[in-house]
C-alpha cells in the first residue's frame, strides 16, 4: 500500500512538472487560464464544443496592420491562430471587425498588454516575405547580421483531460515553433529545442556549444534563445552587441532597412 501511495505521488509531481515545463510561453500560459477558469462558454468549430481561445492574448488587443496601400495604427487587433484570419476594428468602430485572410497583410503589431500577461509589443509577417512557404505569420524575435529568430503560433483542436463525459468538448491548444533565418537567403527552418541540435544547426557558422544552458533552454525557452542567436551573430573581433543586441529592442516596430516591399509604412526584416 505505501509503495502504491509513493508511486502515485510521484506520478502526481511529474504531471505537475510536465505542465509547468510545457506551458514556458505566455500566450500558451493565458490560453491555458481561460480553459481553467471556463464558466461554461464555447466556441462551435464544425461538431465540437472548444474551450479557451484561439485568438493570441484574447481579442481586440491594440495593435497596428500594415498591407499594400493600407496602414491601420492604433487599431484593436484580434488574430487567430487556428485560421491565421487577422481581424482589425477600425478607430471608432469595436462592435465592427474587418476581416484580412492570409496574404492580405505584410505585418502587424500587437501592442504591450500586462492585463493578458504580453510585456512588450510584439511584431509578425507573414511567412512568405521572409521565404516561408506556409501561409502562417511568423513573430520577429531577434534580428542580426547573420541570423534571425522568428517563432509561429498555430493553434490545434485537442481532447479534454478533465473531461470525458461530453465527446463533443474539444479545447484550443497553442502550438509554438522557433525557426531562424540566414544569410544564404533560404526557407526558414525549424530549430529542434535541445542543446545538441541547436549547437548542431548554426555549427556551420559558429561553434556555440560551450555557450548552451540546457536549464536556461527548458526553464526560459525564449530568453535563451534571444541570448544563443546574440552569440552566432558576435564577431569573434568585438562582442557584436551592437548587431545582435538582446533581439527584441533591435527589432524595434517591425521597420528595418535592408528590404522593402511595395508599402511605405513597413519595411520588412530579412
């Protein structure tokens, strides 16, 4: 019975564990709230009942939206990740939303919101201007001289672990993927989140290795990441601060220099 009791306990404390590990993104985290916190309320997607959000951090965030011949500053934004459908309400108008298809904007910003747990403003373009061949948005994390993080939220429809009963209940899982770009120009690609494999990846242009923290990487995903990418981006001459810097304040509202497509509001970061 006490070795019943202990298994059970350990059991107990790693599915804890599992969940505090898996929820290491904000956006995921808020997602997960809602699902807690649920008072019955659904979305109907085809037969299934969904609980939580698909939409990152919620609605009507303030944001910004930039497309050919269009610019939207100071608008509410809500953008949906299961769809990749970004809608905006026009100043003056939040019962009214617009809706813009996949393509139908270059970019977009959603504005810092602590009410949603988002500390700063974070930017996105669509996939394809930085050579995806995905129809999804892709989140500027850190830009530099030799390589740029972007991540991808996507959203999936999963089973209800508290629930069996009603087989129709469904909820919204955030996903999240961290792909970088380089200067050979090519496809995003998708970096594996481990020690070996990230050393492995940018081993062609830097040795990185010794400079991993594999705690970092399970515990701050992000914020290690932001730091690996600043050490393949250093030359070996200075400490290339100035180029990679900590990534997010590099990459400023999303205005860079080196490519511009055919709008005058944005310029995109390759």
């Amino acid at each position: 019975m006490r070795y019943l009791i202990t298994l059970l306990l350990v059991a107990a404390c790693s599915f804890t564990f599992a969940q505090r590990a898996s929820y290491f993104d904000p956006a995921q985290a808020y997602n997960r709230l809602l699902i807690e916190k649920n008072n019955g309320s659904f979305t109907r997607v085809g037969n299934f009942k969904v609980v939580g959000t698909s939409f990152l951090y919620g609605q009507k965030n303030k944001g910004d939206m930039y497309a050919i011949g269009e610019t939207g500053n100071g608008v509410l934004v809500s953008y949906d990740t299961y769809s990749q459908i970004v809608y905006f309400f026009p100043s003056g108008s939040p019962d009214v939303s617009l809706a813009k298809e996949p393509s139908m904007l270059d970019s977009f910003t959603i504005r810092k919101n602590l009410e949603v747990n988002l500390e700063e403003d974070i930017h996105f373009v669509y996939g394809p201007l930085i050579g995806a061949k995905d129809k999804n948005y892709y989140q500027l994390i850190a830009r530099g001289n030799k390589v740029s993080l972007y991540k991808r939220y996507t959203a999936e429809l999963g089973m209800v672990t508290t629930n069996y009963i009603q087989t129709e209940l469904r909820q919204f899982n955030i996903l999240v993927d961290y792909y970088y770009t380089d200067s050979t120009g090519k496809d995003p690609k998708k970096l594996k989140i481990s020690p070996k494999t990230i050393a492995k990846e940018f081993a062609p242009i830097k040795d990185i290795a010794k400079f991993i923290n594999a705690d970092y990487l399970t515990e701050f995903r992000e914020r290690e990441l932001v730091r690996i990418v600043g050490e393949v981006n250093r030359e070996s001459a200075g400490d290339g601060r100035r180029e990679a810097g900590d990534g997010r304040r590099e990459a400023g509202d999303g205005r860079g220099e080196e490519e511009e497509f055919a709008i005058t509001e944005f310029k995109i970061i390759t």
